[in-house]
C-alpha cells in the first residue's frame, strides 16, 4: 500500500536522523571535550589516543558524510521505485479490466514489460522469471476480462538517477503528470518551504506564481544536489564543500520527510479521483433507485418506500451500490456494500425490484444521507 511505502520511508529517515544524533553528534562533541582537555593532561596513553582522533577527525568527516548521503540516497531510490509500484497496484486493484485503466498505464504496459525482461539478471529483479512477465501481458490481451496481471515493476525502472524530472517521468508513465508541480502546490508541502526559507527569498510570498517558481527551484536544486552528491561518492571523486552531519539532517532528511508525506497525498488524492471516475463510468450500468425517506442509525440503515422500476432485478446482501452526492454544483460518488435488507422488519438475503412498488431497509457499510440518491446494479 502507497502508506506503507511512505510509513517505511520515513521510518528509515528517523533511524537515520537518530543516527546522527547520538552517534555522530555525540561522539565528536565528547572527543572534542577530550582534546580541549589533553592540552595539561599527564597520561600519556591518553594523549595518544587524543592524537590519533585529530589525525583521522577529517577522515571521519569525509566518512560520516559519505555514509549519510548513500544510504539516504539508496533509501530514497527505493521508496520512489516502490511507491510508483504501489501506486499501480493499487490503480489495478480499482480498474475492472485492464481496458479501464488509464491510459498511460496501458499504453506503456508492453514496451515496459520487454525491456524489464532484459534486466532480469539484475538482483532487484531476482524473483522475476520471465515465463511471468510473457504471463502477465497475455493476461492483458483480452482487454475486457477482469483476470488479469501487470507487470508493476516494469513502472518503476529508471536509466538514471531520481532527480526532479526522472521522478516526473517515472509518475507520468503511470498518468500522473507534473507531479512535482502537485507537491509544490499541496499545502503540507508548501507551508514546510514557507518554514525553512530565510525569508530573503520569494517562497514567502504565497501560491503566487513568483512563489511557485521559487518552490520549483528549491525542490529541483535539493533533489539534484542529493542525487549528484551520491554520485561524486559513488564514483570516488574528491568532494570539496563536505556537509556537516547537521546540515545533511535539515537539508536533506528533513525535506525528503515532508516531500514524501505531500507525494503520498498527491498519489491518494489521484487515486481518489480515478476511483470516482469509474464510477461514473459504471453508472450507465445502474439504475436509481431515488434517495431515502428516512435514516437509522446515524446513517448506516437508509429506509426505501414504494421503489418500482421499469425492469426486474434482484439486489442481494454483499452487492455494492453507488451513492450520488451533490456538492455545490458538482456530484460525486461512491460505492457502498449492502450488509443487510429487511422488508417488513424481517431480515431476506435478497430481494427483487420490478414495476411493482416495494418499500425496504439497507444496512450499509458507509453512511449516507437523506439528500443522496442511491443506484442498484442492473
């Protein structure tokens, strides 16, 4: 699930920051009270170990430096790869057939899936075969059927490392476009770049476009930098402006915190509206039944009287029904599962609607209102 991706993210960034606190932070602050007390110092096996620190202190910089930034690297390539994965499975999940899913994702699924299978002897690929992948796209070819399989991973490749427009493309082969324009725009994201800004710049001057830019260009600058930094280690060059440990914390494991909390309510919210898509989309497939007469129970039990509708059709326990909201000169909509009916008090595991009137009860797994209307699966 997309949260988990964002719980175990975060979870790693905290392991980390704790890290530098206590055993970075702390052991340098207690060499540092060692040296500055060694100067009058008589033991002798002391000062030497007082020397030894101050001849690898730069050493120990270079390393701690070095450390932070591949492993905060390498925690962060794996979260954008796996929530893009989780994103798609949860698309899947939604969609009826592969007919339904949007359009990106179903246009890219063949040419992705052929070039996974060539990275198959890749370890991250290791409980791949492809026996799997040639499976899963011909559980696609009938574009109709409600079995059928994606290859995620193919989603989540990428030939370079995540800068700010990789992690756009990654997101809009899978439909959602500019998404680093929409975390720049959420609220939680914007505010936190409000907060760290020295206020010298034009983050401090709202959603304005001048801010917009300004938010553009700190999230660009902070997503390459980290990216190149690991590269420069990566790859043995000699690195002249080394971050302190504190630095490092705000710079980098403070914003990709926040970053990844604004990119799971971007992702959520895309589903969400994907979600009610289809809804609309299924709809030609019910037929209303109007909006209750009466509530029970807080909402959970609406209460039907004298539906008739032009055709015969059974509604049973556990069928969902869609529920029409209207918000100001919109309508929304949602699926709600049937728990139980009652007809004259008495609980029936189905009943069938026609041109005669039939009042009734539903017991539902969300609640409604009396100003929603409700549709039944033809």
């Amino acid at each position: 699930m997309i949260k988990i991706e964002v719980d175990e993210f975060t979870r790693n960034l905290n392991l980390l920051s704790k890290f530098i606190e206590t055993d970075i932070l702390k052991v340098d602050g207690l060499l540092l009270t060692l040296q500055s007390i060694n100067e009058q110092a008589s033991n002798r096996e002391l000062q030497d170990s007082i020397s030894a620190y101050k001849s690898m202190r730069g050493y120990r910089k270079k390393f701690n430096y070095s450390a932070i930034v591949i492993l905060l690297y390498g925690y962060f390539e794996n979260f954008i790869e796996r929530i893009a994965e989780e994103y798609v499975k949860a698309i899947a999940a939604v969609a009826e057939n592969f007919e339904q899913l949007p359009s990106k994702i179903r246009e890219n699924h063949c040419s992705k899936s052929r070039e996974l299978e060539k990275k198959l002897n890749l370890d991250k690929y290791k409980n791949l075969t492809k026996d799997q992948i040639i499976a899963n796209l011909s559980s696609c070819q009938n574009i109709q059927s409600k079995e059928f399989t994606l290859n995620v991973e193919a989603y989540s490749m990428h030939n370079a490392n995540f800068r700010y427009h990789t992690i756009d493309g990654i997101f809009a082969d899978v439909g959602v476009q500019k998404i680093n324009r929409q975390i720049i725009n959420e609220n939680a994201f914007s505010s936190y770049l409000q907060k760290i800004d020295d206020k010298s710049t034009d983050l401090q001057t709202g959603k304005s476009k001048i801010f917009i830019d300004a938010a553009r260009l700190k999230l660009e600058q902070t997503l390459n930098e980290l990216a190149q930094r690991r590269n420069q280690i990566a790859h043995g060059a000699e690195v002249d402006d080394i971050l302190s440990p504190e630095i490092l914390k705000t710079k980098y494991i403070d914003f990709l915190r926040q970053y990844a909390q604004s990119l799971e309510q971007v992702l959520q919210a895309s589903l969400s509206s994907f979600e009610k898509t289809l809804i609309q989309y299924e709809l030609k497939n019910y037929i209303k039944i109007g909006s209750p007469f009466k509530i029970w129970q807080k909402g959970y039990v609406p209460g039907f009287s004298n539906v008739s509708i032009d055709i015969k059709l059974k509604i049973a326990v556990g069928d969902e029904v869609i529920v029409e909201i209207s918000i100001k000169k919109s309508k929304e909509y949602k699926k709600v599962k049937i728990l139980e009916i009652h007809v004259d008090k008495k609980t029936q595991d189905f009943i069938e609607l026609s041109t005669l009137p039939l009042s009734f009860t539903l017991k539902l797994d969300q609640k409604i209102k009396e100003n929603h209307v409700v549709f039944v699966k033809k």
